[in-house]
C-alpha cells in the first residue's frame, strides 16, 4: 500500500485501509487479496467470523 497526499490536511495519509477481498478457491479454503497487490495473498483453511 503506497502513502498518499491529502491535499486539504497536507499530511500523509498511512491510516488508509486497503481494499481486500475474499475467494473460497476450494470448499474450506480461502484466499485473501489486497486490491492492486497481485504479487501477496494469503490463503488458510480455517477462518472465523468476527463480530463489531
């Protein structure tokens, strides 16, 4: 995730949250991407549900 510029705070903007998303490749397995990183990924067999 590449730092940007807010223009009106002329500050760096590091607290983004990059965009990820989430595909079961096989029943049980999931594979998390960054949105624009196709080079990381992440893939487990076991994930939970979170609560906010």
């Amino acid at each position: 995730m590449s730092a940007t510029v807010d223009p009106d705070k002329g500050e760096s903007a590091d607290n983004e949250v990059p965009t990820v998303a989430v595909c079961e490749t096989t029943p049980g397995r999931v594979v998390f991407t960054e949105d624009g990183n196709s080079d990381g990924w992440i893939a487990t067999d076991l994930t939970v549900s979170l609560s906010r």
